[in-house]
C-alpha cells in the first residue's frame, strides 16, 4: 500500500499481477528458481566432466598405433 492507501503493486509477483487479492506465489517462484539455478549447475559441471573425457578418450585414439583405424570404424559406425 503507498502512504495515501492506495494499493500499489510490487513488479514480479505474476500471481497479484492479475489479481491483486491473490495470494503472493514470490517465494514459491524463488524457491523453483534456485532449483532450477541448482539443476543448471548440476548440468554444467556433467559437461564439464563429459568434455573432459571425450578429449582425453580422443587423445587416448589418437596416441594409438591403429588411432587411424578406430577413427574410421567409429564413423563408419556413426554413419559418418
């Protein structure tokens, strides 16, 4: 409410943004929010991980004396 005892709206709270006697859903919002910033770390840090095998694993082919071999087995597999 401002001073004068007009109801005034805070900007984000969808739920009050169309009615503004509705219950205010910002801390159920910043709730689902810091589980989706948790599950978008958690994804990262798999990336992460994962292209950092693939470059040791291509390493790992490419120090081998049939890397050449494999590398076109493996494409012809992909179909590639």
């Amino acid at each position: 409410m401002d001073p004068d005892g007009t109801l005034c709206l805070a900007p984000g709270c969808m739920a009050r943004i169309q009615d503004p006697d509705a219950e205010c859903l910002c801390d159920s919002l910043t709730a689902r929010y810091g589980r989706l910033v948790q599950k978008l770390r958690d994804v990262q840090e798999r990336q992460q991980y994962a292209n950092t095998w693939w470059h040791a694993l291509r390493a790992a082919v490419a120090a081998h004396p049939d890397g050449r071999a494999i590398l076109a087995d493996t494409q012809h597999r992909a179909g590639r």
